[in-house]
C-alpha cells in the first residue's frame, strides 16, 4: 500500500506517473494528504504543454515502479479530468466532483466528512496538502529552499547558468605532394665556327738575272703539268655531357592567420517581480 514516504520519494527523484496502458502521462507534481490520517489520497499529475496544466488522480489502486507511479487508469482518462485549481486545498465539492469521475462515488467526501462529525472529529479536508509533501510548494521535500521550480522537481534554490565556449586548436593533415622529376628535351644551337682554306694564286714574274738560271734550267721546249694540293679546315662538332647544378627538395614552415566564425550559446538569467531599488 502506497504511504506518504513512498511518493514524497517520488517526488524527491521526478518521478512520473504512468497509466494503466504504460503511457507516460506527465510528471507527478503535489501530493495531497487527508488531514486527519496524513495518508495520500489525491496526487496530480503535470500535463499538457511544459507541464502548465495539472490533473487530479485517486492514489487508491496506485503502485510504485521504479521511480515512477503507476495509476489505474488510462492517459486520456486521466487528462480529461474535472480541471480543479491546484491552490493547496480540494472543496468538498471539488473532491465529490472527482470522486464521481473516478467511478468512486460510492462512498463520498461528504458521507465520510458527516461520518467524521458523528464522531465528534474535526472536519475532514482530504484536499489539504500535509506539509513537507508538496513536492514544488512545500520547502520541506525540497532541503529547505526558496521558492520552488515550476519546469520540474525542485532541487535547491540557484539556477546553474551554464554557456558553451569556442576551443580553438589544430591538427596536422596531409595538404598536398611535391616531387622532383627530370625529363629530357632538345633544342638547336647555332654557333659561327670560323674555317680556314687554301685557294690557289697566279703568279707571274719577269725573268732577271736573278732567275734566268732557273728559268733556262731544262728544255727549250717542252710540255710540262704542276700541281698544288690544296687545303680547307671543315667544322667537326662532338657532344659531351657535364653537370650544370643540382636541385634538391627542402621544407619552409609559413605561419597564416585563419578567422574562425562559429555560434556559440549562452545562458541568461532574468529576476521577474524582484524589487531593485528596495526600501531600506
């Protein structure tokens, strides 16, 4: 049987509860404890959009699984529950309205109220919640804190302002290949070689007394053939190979300067109703 322990530990962890189809249908907000006995008997359940809405479900027939509470009913049956205002207190009225809703009508909030007064008891408000089980109203579940969240299970009274930071770093990668390679072309070359070469002259010379000897040496008359060998220089070309220079592949290190454009997002924090010029 579920006790008042049970859900104010739920409410501690976040719990949410769950129908009886195993859809989730939201997060357990307020706990709601019969005056009298302190026991749950109502516990509402956040809906709808960011969890504004709140929804009323019997804990009756409600068990625990793990750090959820699974309730007897459906999500849809339980969403279109008579919209009560979650303002720390359930009318008689307000209760024998859910109780009809919930088929438990059988035994209603004002037969148990005017059993109770028979008794001589005090008036029973099953819709007041017991201190400290107000999982977002009450300071005591939360540890003592200020206020209470409104978007999930209260945790302490600061909000954590978190913001992302840009780091910047580098990382060596392969850019590119550069290789030596040799290959072979021709082209002409015109050079002007000077040559030499003979050419044959006539002469002629009178006769003296210097060279009349050699002029009557032989016979008077004769028939005679002289020769003269010429000469010429002819260009000759021969090619032979020698080393011009050498080449070699070295390394530079060149340092740029990169912009780095990204977006980054940071949290803001902004007081509501807070008085900043506070009277003293």
């Amino acid at each position: 049987m579920l006790n008042r322990e049970n859900i104010e530990s739920l409410l501690n962890k976040g719990g949410n509860v769950i129908g009886s189809d195993g859809e989730k249908i939201g997060s357990i907000g307020q706990l709601y404890a019969d005056d009298d006995t302190g026991e749950p008997t109502w516990v509402t359940v956040k809906t709808g959009l960011f969890g504004t809405s709140q929804s009323f479900v019997p804990v009756e027939g409600a068990y625990t699984q793990g750090d959820d509470l699974v309730v007897p009913y459906t999500k849809d049956h339980v969403k279109d529950a008579p919209r009560v205002d979650v303002d720390g207190h359930l009318t008689p009225e307000e209760e024998d309205q859910l109780y009809t809703y919930y088929e438990r009508g059988a035994r209603t909030f004002s037969e148990a109220r005017d059993e109770v007064d028979l008794q001589g008891d005090a008036d029973l408000n099953a819709g007041t919640p017991s201190a400290g089980t107000d999982g977002y109203a009450s300071g005591a579940v939360s540890g003592g804190t200020v206020g209470h969240d409104t978007s999930g299970p209260t945790t302490d009274d600061a909000m954590t302002r978190s913001e992302e930071r840009l780091n910047v770093g580098t990382e060596r990668e392969t850019a590119g290949r550069a290789r030596l390679r040799k290959y072979v072309t021709t082209e002409n070359v015109t050079t002007t070689v000077p040559v030499q070469r003979e050419e044959v002259r006539l002469e002629r010379e009178p006769i003296t007394d210097a060279n009349r000897g050699a002029a009557l040496d032989g016979p008077d008359i004769s028939e005679e053939e002289h020769e003269v060998i010429l000469h010429e220089e002819r260009p000759v070309v021969e090619k032979e190979t020698v080393p011009v220079e050498r080449v070699r592949l070295d390394k530079d290190v060149v340092q740029d300067d990169v912009t780095i454009n990204e977006e980054v997002r940071k949290e803001h924090i902004e007081a509501d109703g807070v008085d900043r010029n506070p009277r003293r």
